[in-house]
C-alpha cells in the first residue's frame, strides 16, 4: 500500500494546477488503481464543488478502500445527511459499520435499507457476511442462501468475514510523562522534573461499550501517588444518524500525598448531525476538607470536510477557593490516513490544590499514528504558563496495542 500521508500534497497539487476535471481525473486513477492519488482528486473535486455528491461518494469509497474505515465512514455519514435517498450511499455506509466491526449498527442500517430495497442481493450478501461475524451461523447460510448465492456453505463464505473482519476485543495502553520546570518566578517555590506513568488494560462488550482498568503512577512536589482506576463506556446508536456516547471514570488513591483521594468523571456526548456533537462532563474531586468540582459544556464541530474542532467552557468550584472558569479548544485534522494531528489551547483559572487558584495558559500539539495491526503510537508536547509559578514543559510517548 502507498504511503498515504502524500493526501495532503496531492490534494494541493490538484488545486494548484487548477485541473479542469479533478473528478475525471480522480477516476482514471481509480481505474488505474492509483488509491492515494485518486483519493486526492476526488478531494480536491468535492472541496472546490460541495454540491457535487457523486465527488463525495467516490471519495468515501476509495478511503474505505485503503483501510481508513473512520475516516470513510464520516464521510458516508456527510453524504447520507446530504442524500438520504442514496441507496448506494446506504449500503457503503453499513458496510464500513461491518469492516469496523460495529455489527449492531450495521444490521440497524441493512434493515432500514431493507424496507426501500427488499430482496436486493448486495444487501442480502452483506447481511450474511454480518450475522457470520456475530457468530449466527444459521443466519448467516440463510442470507446467503436467499440472496441466490453459491457460497453459503464453502470456505469462501466463512472467510469473508472471519478475516476480512477481526474484532479486536482487547486493548492495552502505556504512556509516559515527562515535565520539567523553569523560569522559577521571583519568590516562587521551584520544582524538580515530574513524570506520570500509566497502564491501562480494556476490553469491549459487543458493539457500543467498553470496561477498562489502569494504574498511574504520579510524581509532584517530590511526593510520589499511585492512582488506580476503572472506566466504562457506552455508545448506543439513537438512530441511524444519531449517536449518544456515555464516559464513567472512577479512581482512587490509596494515601494520597499530592493527588486526589478519590475522583469520579462522568462525560455525555451527543451526536446530532455527522458535522456537530454537543459534548458535557461533570468532574469531581475528593481531598481531605475539601470538594473541587470541574464542570465542562461545549460543542464539536467538523468543516471544510477535514478539520474537526472541539471548544469547551470550563466551569470550577471548590469548598476553599473561589470559582474559576476557562476555555478550552482542540482542533485536528482528518483524512490524512493513518495520521491524526491536533492542536490545543486553553486559558483561564482553575483551582486545583496544593497551588490553589491560578491564572494557566496551556498549548499543547498532539500527533497519533496508526502502525497498522492493532499498533499505535502517539506523542504529545507542551507548554505551560501559570501565575506566580515556573513555567511547564512536558513531553509524552505513549503505545496502544489491539488484540
């Protein structure tokens, strides 16, 4: 496979030569079997006419084609928005929903597809390949058999979805955290390099949640913690068009000296359009005397079909300090294949102990990439500016393994 971070030139090399067709252009290398470069054009055809629906669903095609099935299925999402009447739109979109592996959704869509187009074949086919996946055997040869095909019993038709689609059920996580402080302010108390390590190992349930267990390991002021915690998730599908994704964090400290003794999350996301999501969470800190409660609301926004930005208020409150608020923004770039950039800036007060209220300004750059797999990496870097404090640089590594 060609190395697909050549997206971004090629969909400049299109504007810049100002092609006359990119869409024509787009599918002679699709023809030729030029992905990436085909990839680029249809690219280039949608962003100079967002009107024309056929450069989309070509787009979305080849990047479902090269493995980006994230990517695809975001952009399958846009045209059935646009076009709901799109039949192929619909197909494509449950069969990237079944190359992921969410195999709930994907039946959600091929029933839907089903009242309109009742005995099609490249849905019926599609719906054997699904309930094999799930493990439906029986429902699997019927489909099969109602769609006219010869392979309901053969190798060919248990491989189709047993390797075409691996659920990774498991997920391991490791990162670390390097902070180092400088510029110690005139009257300020200066800090040595600090480090947070953390574990976390999870596992998905079905299609829509996941439960997963960690533990940090934190140095602050010379004072080490080990935070443990658990996590779950929960992401039913409202509608075909809607989701609702649901994020449950608790942790503890067994003798805490710097962090928390104990800490509960609790994170609601609504997707309303496949352009905008609506996005809250409460945050809440046990310290001995003291509660400080964090509390967020904001919105995630996707345009010019690649940049996708999250902005949040931040909200404090604290038993010993007075209130804070702040803002937070992100903001990355899709559809640059196995590449996932992102900026973040953030600036106001917060109140967290044992340094109290204080005026912080954050940036921070984010580069995740997938090695293929079930491989991940990602780096983070950082600077950070807080009143009467040194100022925080910190770097991160961190490695995902799917199995």
């Amino acid at each position: 496979m060609r190395n697909r971070r050549t997206l971004p030139v090629l969909i400049l090399a299109w504007t810049a030569l100002g092609a006359a067709d990119p869409y024509s252009e787009g599918l002679a290398r699709k023809q030729a079997g030029d992905l990436p470069a085909a990839q680029g054009a249809f690219q280039a055809a949608w962003a100079a006419d967002p009107e024309n629906l056929d450069a989309l669903e070509q787009l979305a095609t080849v990047t479902g084609w090269q493995g980006e099935h994230r990517r695809a299925l975001e952009l399958w999402d846009t045209l059935v928005a646009r076009d709901p009447q799109r039949p192929s739109a619909r197909l494509s979109r449950a069969r990237v929903l079944y190359w992921l592996g969410r195999l709930d959704e994907s039946r959600i869509a091929l029933d839907d597809l089903d009242r309109t187009h009742p005995n099609d074949t490249d849905i019926l086919e599609l719906r054997g390949d699904v309930a094999r996946a799930a493990g439906d055997r029986a429902g699997a040869e019927s489909a099969y058999a109602a769609a006219g095909t010869s392979t309901a019993l053969d190798k060919l038709a248990r491989t189709r979805a047993e390797d075409a689609v691996r659920v990774r059920r498991w997920r391991l996580d490791l990162s670390g955290n390097l902070d180092r402080y400088v510029d110690t302010p005139e009257g300020g108390v200066a800090r040595d390099n600090e480090h947070l390590l953390t574990m976390q190992v999870g596992r998905t349930l079905g299609t829509e949640a996941a439960l997963s267990a960690g533990i940090e390991e934190s140095l602050q002021f010379g004072e080490t913690d080990h935070r443990l915690n658990v996590t779950g998730y929960w992401s039913p599908s409202l509608s075909d068009q809607h989701r609702l994704a649901l994020d449950l964090r608790l942790a503890f400290t067994p003798d805490a000296e710097i962090l928390a003794d104990s800490e509960a999350l609790l994170g609601v996301a609504a997707t309303l359009t496949p352009d905008m999501a609506v996005v809250f969470s409460g945050y809440r800190r046990w310290y001995p005397g003291n509660q400080v409660d964090s509390l967020q609301a904001g919105v995630r926004l996707r345009f010019l079909t690649m940049v996708e930005v999250d902005a949040r208020w931040v909200f404090g409150s604290s038993d010993l300090e007075p209130d804070t608020d702040a803002i937070l923004i992100r903001a990355g770039l899709q559809g640059l294949g196995r590449w996932h950039p992102s900026l973040l800036y953030s600036d106001g007060e917060d109140n967290l102990p044992p340094t109290g209220v204080a005026r912080t300004t954050t940036y921070g750059a984010t580069v995740q990439v997938d090695l293929g797999d079930g491989y991940g990496l990602r780096a983070d870097v950082g600077h950070e500016t807080r009143e009467d404090n040194p100022d925080r640089n910190s770097v991160a590594l961190g490695w995902t393994l799917r199995w």
